[in-house]
C-alpha cells in the first residue's frame, strides 16, 4: 500500500479545518495563535506533498519562506501576547475587545 497524493490532502485539509475550527470556536488567545500556527503548517504540508508528487522543488522553496515568516510571526506574536497579559492580566479575547486602558 502506497501512500498518494490525496492521503497527504487530507492529513493537510484536516489539519487546516481543526485550526480553523479553534479559530472561531476558543476564547483564548494562546490557543487561537496556536491554531493560526497549525493552519499555515497544514499549509506547508499541502505545498510539500504537491512539490513532491510534481517532482519538482518549488514547493519547496516556498515553504523555506513560509517556516522563515513564522518564525518572526512567533516572535512578534508572542511579544504582542505578553505585552497584552502585562497590560491586561488577562488573555481571554473578550476582555481584550477595546483599545483603551
């Protein structure tokens, strides 16, 4: 038994629709980053499997961006988190939803 192309498809859109879900479903705002972070690799891992299945090295080439991006999103994203918590106490959304002290 081999695995395709279509097995790699829906480990990603799997794996995209669970962090989607835990976008709009949680109330925290660690697990929503998370579930940002398990979207754009659920991502990579499409690009991956066309990449591989095309015999080509496009895919990538993209996801070495792709992983470079996320790495200063994480550090900008955690920062902002921090810097939230600090200012907050708090890191549930909708105790975060205005601008002003």
């Amino acid at each position: 038994m081999t695995i395709g192309l279509n097995d790699y498809l829906m480990v990603a859109g799997l794996a995209f629709a669970i962090g989607f879900a835990g976008v709009l479903v949680r109330k925290n705002i660690l697990v929503i980053y998370m579930c940002l972070e398990l979207m754009l690799v659920a991502s990579t891992i499409a690009l991956v499997a066309f990449s591989r299945f095309n015999g080509t090295m496009d895919g990538n080439v993209f996801v070495f961006f792709i992983l470079t991006v996320a790495a200063a999103e994480v550090a900008v994203g955690l920062a902002i988190i921090v810097a939230l918590f600090r200012r907050r106490q708090t890191v549930q959304v909708e105790e975060l939803n205005a601008l002003k002290n």
